[in-house]
C-alpha cells in the first residue's frame, strides 16, 4: 500500500471536511464517517495492492519474452494492470 495509516487518517478527514463544507453529506457524527472513509480508502488501496500482484504473476511467466524483445517492463506492467483493472471493474 503506497499510503500508511496516518496519510488515510489525514486523507480521510480532509475528504469529510470538503464534503461537509460543499453541504454534499450530513451527518450527526463527523468521526464515525471519517473512519468510514479510511476503510474504505484502505479497502480500495488493497486492491490495487492485490492486482499489481497479479500483474507481476502474469509478467514473471513472460520474463524471458519481454526481455527478448526489448520491451520495457514498467510499460507493460502499466499496460497489463490497466487491462487487468478494466476486465475486473477496478478504478485506478
């Protein structure tokens, strides 16, 4: 996860107060939805945690291949973890 507990913390309080200022949520206990929001925050962010891994199951079958044919691997990491994301619903 590219985020620790208290970025979410921070990241989670700060979407709160947005919303509550622009009145685009009420709510009777601020805290509660902030927790909320950090598990969902966490939630979504383990996701993407699990699909780079599947991503690098599928490249790590195909090493041998992408090196043979000088294509770069970051590139078609991103390549495969878009597609990946897309056949599974997943916004990144």
């Amino acid at each position: 996860m590219r985020l620790n507990k208290l970025q979410i913390e921070h990241l989670a309080f700060h979407i709160v107060k947005g919303l509550l200022k622009d009145n685009a949520v009420i709510t009777e206990d601020r805290e509660k939805l902030v927790r909320q929001v950090e598990d969902l925050v966490t939630r979504e962010l383990e996701k993407e945690d699990i699909l780079d891994e599947q991503v690098k199951e599928i490249l790590k079958d195909k090493l041998e291949e992408i090196r043979s044919t000088n294509v770069d691997y970051y590139e078609m990491f991103k390549m495969v973890k878009s597609k990946l994301a897309q056949k599974e619903n997943i916004v990144i």
